[in-house]
C-alpha cells in the first residue's frame, strides 16, 4: 500500500467504519500536512466525528489505515499516538485548579516537578491564561475553560491535536473571538490542528483546508477559497453558502456550452431596465425578478431566468433607493457575471434550482 509522506502528519488510506447496518465512514482518503489547520466539515451524521475518534484511537477501523507521521498506527491504543484530543465538553478535573489540570498528562508521565510546572506555565502562557493558575474551572467562563482544555492537550506537545466541535458549548460573540485566538494560537505552537465542525463559516474562518464530508464521504478537499468559490458537487455548493446552478442544457444559448456551472450570489450583476449589459467574457441571463428582499448591506434577488430555472443574486451597490427596491418584484432583468466566476459541478442535480428558492 503507498505509503504517506514524512511531511504528512495524518494520512488515511481506504477508512471505513460500520456500526451494526450504519456506514457511518465509507471509504475516506485525505492527507493533511504538517502544521496545517484543517477542518472536517460536514452535517450531523456525516461521519466526521467517527473519523477523528479513529485517528485518536478511540474506535476502530472496520477497514484502511490511520498513519501518524508516516507510522501505521491503525492497531495503537489511544496513549500510544502521537495525538492528543479536545472534547467539546472540555472535560476538565472540576476538584483540580487550572495548574493542576494542565499539569495532569505531565504527572501520569512522571514528568518531573520542575519540569512539569515550567512546560504547564508555557501552555498556559500560549493560550493567553497566565495569572489563572489557582483557579478552578467553575470559577472561569466559558471561553477561559475551552483555553485550559486546549493547554491541557499542548502541554503533551502532541504532533497532532485533534478538536471536536472546540467552540460549539460557547455563544456566538465568544466564538467569533475564539475563532481568531484559535488560528493565532495554532500558528504560535506551529502544531498541526484537525478540527471537526458542522459551522461552514467556522470551517472557512480558520482553516488553511477543509474537507467537505458527506454520507461517511469526502465530496472535496481544498483551500476555503476553493471550497466556497469552486464548489466541485452540487452538494457542497449548497452546504457551504448558497448553492446557486445554471445549467448549460437548460441554458446555452446563455453559456454556449453544456454541464452543469455553480455562480455564487455576490458575483452576480443585477442590471435594471437599460443598463449597460455584459461586457467581454461576460455571460448575461434575462429574466423577471420572483423576490426581492431588502438584507441591510445587500439585496437579495430571486430571478426566474427566461432559459429556465433560478439564480440567486446578492447586490452591494445597487442603483436604486432602499425604499423602491422591494418594488422590484416582477421586473425584468438581466444578470450579468464574468466567466472566471462559474465553475463546473461534477454531478449534475435538477437544472438551476438554487436550493434555498426551491425551499422557498
Ligand atoms: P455530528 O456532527 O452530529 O456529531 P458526525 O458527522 O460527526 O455528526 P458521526 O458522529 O461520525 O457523524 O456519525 C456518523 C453515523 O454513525 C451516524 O449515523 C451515527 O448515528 C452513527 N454512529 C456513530 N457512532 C456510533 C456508535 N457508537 N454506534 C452506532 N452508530 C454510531
């Protein structure tokens, strides 16, 4: 079997995981790469979470190989990896003080004093939290606790740490904040983080790449800009922003080609009446507005297109005071967007029903 890489930190070759009837892993290749920060990404039961319990060793395989740094690791016990884990729910010792919660690992490794004291000191130095030594976890906030949790896990100095839904217990506002103390963090300690979400902006915030995870499968790996503006399937331009497809069979006299394309909504040009239309390397689209709504910053376009089917069309710079905007409905327009911004989508699902108007 190929062998993964030194420089790969996590490699998975052919994994599969089946709970009684329930394919909850079915067949999952990926590399990530030393020092990377990368997301699993995915919806509730898309076998996301199996696969980092596997990488840590708390399941097994039904099927493929785990390799840590190159190393088989597939029949390894959890303590025999070179991995430490966040649980969602921190798990901190609620008797211990902060110290000796992140001295813990240290202590079971016999990890002499001076030593012990100094490594934790530098943990939760990295996490921002010197001066908490003597607390207790009741007596810090949420946030606080999800960075005790995370020194917990680097004090081991682990090649990898593997996440779980590290900000899920914590409120939007507190989250948005850790999403960036997160990335800072990680870039510090310069080790390799593996994250499971089921937030696409989270995913995107934070992560060098992502990996869209579908049905026990990834549908496809890549950089957020790539995952957000090339969605390769019809699934992930849906799950990740808003799924927005105009297909060449229903449409080419407007593309001139055929398949399946994903336009994403802040790239289209809603032109009213006269306006100047497509320009060069431009397509152009008439149709009769369905919707309009007024969304603070932006308008929200839903556009019947004459070759049939929808597109959705977000507008920043719109010609038009707020108050007539909502007048729109029913009008006839043109939507217009350069070539460089569609994208083929490899499975082709019903023609140009973006999925949130068909919802609507
Ligand atoms: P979530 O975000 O909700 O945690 P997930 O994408 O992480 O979802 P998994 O937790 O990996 O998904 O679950 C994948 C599938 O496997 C689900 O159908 C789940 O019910 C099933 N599953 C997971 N663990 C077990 C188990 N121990 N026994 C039986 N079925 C399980």
């Amino acid at each position: 079997m190929f062998s993964a890489m030194p420089d790969q930190a996590v490699s998975l070759r052919g994994l599969r995981k089946t709970f009684g009837s329930v394919e909850a892993v079915a067949g999952v290749d990926l590399d990530v790469a030393d020092g990377e920060f990368f997301a699993m990404l995915g919806p509730s039961g898309s076998g996301k979470t199996t696969v980092l319990r596997m990488i840590a060793g708390f399941e097994s395989p039904t099927e493929g190989v785990v390799e840590l740094a190159g190393r088989d690791v597939t029949r390894l016990a959890p303590f025999e990896r070179d991995v430490n884990t966040v649980f969602q729910d921190y798990a901190l010792f609620p008797h211990m003080t902060v110290l000796q919660n992140v001295e813990y690992g240290l202590r079971v490794k016999r990890v002499a004093k001076a030593e012990r004291r100094e490594r934790a000191h530098d943990a939760l130095r990295s996490v921002r939290l010197d001066g908490f030594d003597a607390r207790r976890p009741a007596q810090l906030s949420g946030g606080q606790r999800q960075r005790v949790a995370l020194a917990r896990a680097l004090v081991n100095r682990p090649r990898v740490l593997l996440l779980d839904e590290p900000l899920g217990a914590l409120d939007l506002k507190l989250r948005e904040e850790m999403q960036v103390e997160l990335k800072a963090i990680q870039r510090e300690v310069g080790i390799t983080f593996l994250f499971v979400t089921h937030d696409q902006e989270e995913a995107l915030t934070m992560s060098d790449r992502v990996a869209v995870f579908n049905h026990g499968r990834i549908e496809q790996v890549g950089t957020p800009a790539e995952i957000y503006e090339r969605p390769a399937t019809s699934f992930v331009a849906g799950f990740v922003g808003t799924s927005n497809l105009i297909s060449g069979y229903a449409a080419p006299a407007v593309l001139g080609k055929e398949g399946t394309f994903s336009v994403r909504p802040e790239k289209l040009r809603v032109v009213l009446g006269d306006g100047e239309g497509a320009g060069p390397d431009e397509h152009e689209a008439a149709g009769t507005v369905s919707e309009v709504v007024y969304a603070g910053p932006a308008t929200r376009f839903v556009v019947d297109l004459d070759a049939g089917g929808r597109l959705i069309a977000l507008q920043q710079n719109l010609q038009v005071s707020s108050m007539d905007v909502l007048g729109l409905r029913g009008s006839r327009v043109r939507l217009v967007w350069h070539r460089r911004h569609e994208f083929a989508i490899a499975d082709a699902p019903a023609p140009g029903i973006p999925r949130e108007a068909a919802h609507s």
